[in-house]
C-alpha cells in the first residue's frame, strides 16, 4: 500500500464534527457530547461519596427515564476539591436541559450540597452555571453517531425477538 493510499484510508471514515448549536459542547451525527469541570463546596467529596453507593444504583434507574442519555460519567479529582461530568446524548444542548428534569430528584442528590453554586436543579441560575463551567471537547468521535438511544433500544430488541426465533427454530 502507498503512502498516499494509506493517508486516504485514513481519512475515509472522518465525521463531521460540529459545535452545539443552542449551547456547550460538540456534536456529531444525532449525538452531543458535554464535558463540565466544577469546584465541589469544602465538604463536597466527603458528601458525594457517602452518596455514591446509592447515586449509583440508581443510575438506570433515573437515565433510562430521561431516555436521551447514552453514556453519563462523574469522577472527583484535584484531592476530592473538583468533579469532571462527561456525558453523551441524543439532540441539542437546550432540549436535553429540559429531558434532565425527569430526573431532577437524583440530580439534586449527586449535586446538591456537593458542587459548589448548585442551588438545585429547578434553581433558575443552574442552566446558567453548567454552561460556565462547560467546556468542548477537542477531539470527538463516536461509532454509532447517527442512532439514538431509542434507535439502539429497538435494534436491541429486534437482535433478541430474531435470536429468539432462529433458537426456536434450531
């Protein structure tokens, strides 16, 4: 293979990477990714990690109830003084704001008394103050850009109904 075959092979699958249109973040297909770093208030870590077990139990719980969310990810950092949110989700910035709010009560318990300025989610400042502390990734990629949660649920449950009948019929 050529150098220049090799660069073009390369290059043959690049996706278009575009800024949100209505808010923080970068998009790519049906998909918009959100990076947030954040102070945490002075007794944050301790608060959120006695919270963790139980924040991450019901995790899908609460997402799948959102339903836009593909992937949602919380780490402290920094001695436990800052939290990096990195998510995933289907659509514009503004209309997955408003899908959150079907999960406002585990919101307000990773966040609340833990990320420094968090006055909850009903709290008219907290769009406001994810978008101050939100930054854009550099670099993005995704291999399933083009479906959305819902579309991945159906082919699911597609893939398990046809896996059902080729068992029944074997």
């Amino acid at each position: 293979m050529t150098d220049a075959a090799a660069t073009d092979e390369r290059f043959a699958h690049a996706q278009e990477i575009r800024d949100q249109p209505d808010g923080p973040g970068r998009r790519i297909g049906k998909k918009g990714e959100l990076t947030i770093i954040t102070p945490l208030t002075p007794n944050g870590g301790k608060i959120f990690r006695e919270r963790l077990e139980r924040i991450q139990a019901q995790a899908g719980y609460w997402e799948t109830k959102v339903g836009t969310v593909e992937s949602f990810r919380v780490l402290l950092f920094d001695n436990d003084t800052k939290m990096l949110i990195t998510l995933v989700y289907d659509g514009d910035f503004k209309p997955y704001l408003a899908d959150i709010a079907r999960a406002q009560p585990w919101l307000d318990e990773i966040f609340g008394d833990i990320v420094e300025g968090y006055g909850g989610y009903d709290d008219p400042g907290t769009p406001d103050l994810v978008i101050s502390r939100s930054l854009s990734a550099d670099i993005y990629f995704h291999a399933t850009a083009d479906n959305s949660v819902h579309d991945v649920k159906r082919m699911q449950r597609l893939s398990d109904a046809f896996s059902e009948v080729l068992d029944a019929a074997g």
